[in-house]
C-alpha cells in the first residue's frame, strides 16, 4: 500500500488529523491497534477550549457539538467554608464546553466513514522504518493475520502514550522530561443528574476532589487517593461520603446527590514530554509526544492543537515539498505544550494534598490570591479557557 501521509493511531489525534488533511485534498491511511467501538467508548476527557470547539464547528463536526455539548462560563474553586466562581467569560471572553472524548471520537468516525477513509482497525505489531529518509514506511499484522506494508511521504505518531512511534526515535536526537505524581485520581461516572451547573475544583485537608459532569443525567467525579491504591478497597458507599466531605455538602445549603456507579478507575498522574516532535520524515502529535496529569483539562485540547498545526505542515510538504511549516512544527506547538505542562502542574501542585504543611499554607494563600485578585483569576481564565492555538 502507498499513501502520501500513513498515521499510527486513530484516537482523537490521528482522526482529527486525517479529517483535516482530507479537507485540504491530501489522503492518509490509518492504522489503529483496537476496534472502532473500543476507541469510541473509551471514557477520559470531556472538557473542550474554546478553540477545540471553534475548530470542529469550522471543520463540519459542530452539530451534535452544537446540540449536545454544555457552554460552560467557568469554573468554581472551593476550600472548607468557602467557594468562589471564576466567571472565564468576563475575565478572557472565552468559555468552555463539556462534550466527552467518547462523542468528540464518535463524530470523527462517522466523518471518516462518510468521506470513506481508509483505517484499518485491530492490527498488530505496527513498527515504523526509514524515518531519516525520503520513503519511510510503517509494518503491521492486519486483521486478518496477513502482513502489511504501508510506504508513504510521512509517517505521523498519533499512538499515545504507549506506542511505538516516540521510542522509534533515537535516544541520541531527543529529549525527555518527566514528573510521576505522589497520588492518584479515583474517577467514577455516576448515573445522577450532576449537583452543580459548572465544574467544582475543591482543596480539602482529606485530598483533592472534583465535580464534573458528562450531560444533564451523567455526572463525572473524582478523589485524590494515594499511588497503588486498590479499587476494591473503595465501595460505592466510602466513594459517596468521601466526595461529600470533600466537596462542602452542607455547606450554605449545597447538596451532593449521590447516584448508581457505572464505572470506576484509578488513573496515575503524569507529566511527560518528548521534544523534537519530529524526527526526519517521523512526526509526533498528541499524547504521542506529551502527557499532563488532567487537573487543567489539557490533554485532548494538546492533541487537537498539534494536528491543527501539523495538518497545514504536511499538506504543504506533500503537496507542494514545500517544507517551511514543518520545520516549524516542533517548536511551534513545543510553545504551547510547555504552557500547557505548567497550567496543568500549577493546577495539580495547587490542588492536590501534601503532607508537608508548608505547602498546604502556599498552597491556600494561591487559593485566596485567586479569590480576591481579578488579575489571578483572568491567568488562570486565559489558559484553562485555552491560548489560540499557534500560541
Ligand atoms: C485513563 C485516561 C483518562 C484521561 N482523562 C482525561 C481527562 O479527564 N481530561 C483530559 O483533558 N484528558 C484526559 N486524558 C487525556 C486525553 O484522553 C488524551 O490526552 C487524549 O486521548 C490524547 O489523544 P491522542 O489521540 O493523542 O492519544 P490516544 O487517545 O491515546 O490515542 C492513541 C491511539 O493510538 C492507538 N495505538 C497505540 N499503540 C498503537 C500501535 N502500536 N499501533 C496502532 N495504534 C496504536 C491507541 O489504541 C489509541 O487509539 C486521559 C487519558 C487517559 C489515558
């Protein structure tokens, strides 16, 4: 098989990728290690920027979006007996939507479906070879069992953070750093009208909790719960209490309604980047590259940036071997995941409890400068709302 652009992965990043490269005339191929219905039902991400939102609906994947997706203005912040709401509309003239990864991955099937793109979903072994040269390709076990060759002009990363595509570039031309996290978050999804209109980010001396929502009948929540921590040591029961003590019910006549729990997982936090994202005819985009702990909401807006920027880059190198953009790529979108990985560490560190109580005293002191600076509150407005994409 030949195609001028073939890409590893086709979750978000790689779906959106190939969208947008089909709307400015180039083909791509895909090739994707689960089902269709895997990838699709995968339940992570649900908030997106104002510039996600713009660049879907100017892409022809806003109706649904339209429809079914939740504006919200801002956020609140809480700590025991206090609670203040950060109105992003008024401070940045931006505002944010809640809109599952799962729906965002199924309008971009049902896309790639209609415009008959070519992916081909269960493979195995993929590798990728020649990527300093002219004629990379990509390998794989197809469905069937029968192995494939993919050659093309450019091979693009998009396989998270497990694939093969970042460790196919040489210790030698990259850079990585990392931070693992001293806790975890414990995420459930809840059959129950959400108890809140927009997000609730609570400091607690119990741990971090969060509020969040997937529609009007589904609601997202989540604990601060130490690394290693065992599932089946969390009942429905002590998952409940906890996110009441933690999220104020009671406080100024605030009620948490608890609900059916229909899923339950323990997610570590991270931060990682791999910089350059690319490496000769190679390119990285999405988790691929970088990972954030999700405390910001920045993970899935990462990967529609970088694919937003990458998309213009490759159409111009197969169409026109014009190289400029893609030169440019890796530093450019580098700008934007390194402001990300900040937001996102600065929220976490922020929010998350530490033992040493002089953190905890830094960290309540940033919560009442936000609470009572219109300055600190239009900072965090501005990158939890999202910088434009190129920022
Ligand atoms: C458990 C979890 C919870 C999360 N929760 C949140 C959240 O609450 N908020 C938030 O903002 N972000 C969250 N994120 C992050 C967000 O979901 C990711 O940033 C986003 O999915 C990135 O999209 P991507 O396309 O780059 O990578 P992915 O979604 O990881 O897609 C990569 C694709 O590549 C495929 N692949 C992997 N290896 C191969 C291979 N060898 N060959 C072919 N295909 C391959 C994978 O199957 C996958 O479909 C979460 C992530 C995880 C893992």
């Amino acid at each position: 098989m030949r195609t001028p652009v073939a890409i590893v992965g086709a979750g978000p990043a790689g779906l959106l990728l190939s969208h947008l490269l089909d709307l400015a005339g180039v083909e791509s191929v895909l090739v994707e290690t689960r089902s269709r219905e895997y990838v699709e039902a995968r339940i992570r991400a649900g908030i997106l920027e104002q510039s996600t939102v713009d660049l879907l609906r100017e892409t022809g994947l806003g109706d649904r979006l339209d429809r079914e997706g939740d504006e919200h203005r801002g956020i609140y912040l809480q700590w025991p007996e206090e609670r203040h709401h950060l109105d992003f509309v008024d401070l940045v003239g931006r505002s944010v939507t809640v809109y599952g990864q799962t729906e965002v991955t199924k309008d971009l099937g049902k896309a790639r479906e209609a415009a008959g793109q070519q992916i081909h979903y269960e493979v195995t072994g993929t590798a990728v070879h020649d990527i300093e040269t002219d004629r990379p390709y990509v390998t794989f076990t197809d469905a069937d069992g029968v192995q494939q060759r993919l050659d093309a002009d450019v091979v693009v990363g998009c396989d998270g953070s497990f694939g093969p595509c970042r460790t196919a570039i040489p210790d030698a031309a990259k850079q990585t750093w990392e931070r693992t996290y001293p806790y975890s978050w414990l995420g459930v999804l809840a059959d129950v009208a959400p108890s809140t209109d927009e997000l609730i980010y609570a400091w607690h001396p119990d741990g971090f909790a969060m509020h969040s929502m997937r529609s009007a009948t589904v609601s997202r929540l989540y604990l601060q719960v130490p690394n290693g921590t065992d599932i089946g040591d969390w009942s429905d029961e002590r998952i409940w209490e906890a996110l009441a003590t933690r999220l104020g019910h009671g406080q100024d006549g605030w009620t948490l309604t608890p609900g059916p729990i229909t899923d339950k997982s323990v997610l570590p936090m991270r931060s990682f980047v791999q910089q350059p994202m690319r490496h000769g005819r190679l390119f990285l985009a999405g988790d691929a590259a970088h990972i954030v702990p999700p405390t910001g909401a920045k993970g899935l807006n990462l990967a529609v940036a970088d694919v937003a920027l990458l998309a213009p880059a490759l159409a111009a190198l197969v169409r026109d071997k014009d190289f400029t953009l893609a030169d440019a790529y890796s530093d450019t979108a580098l700008r934007r995941v390194w402001r990300c990985t900040h937001f996102s560490w600065w929220m976490t560190t922020m929010l998350h409890r530490s033992d040493d109580p002089f953190d905890r005293q830094l960290q309540l002191s940033q919560l009442q400068w936000l609470a009572r600076s219109e300055a600190g509150r239009a900072g965090l407005a501005e990158n939890y709302a999202g910088l434009p994409i190129g920022f």
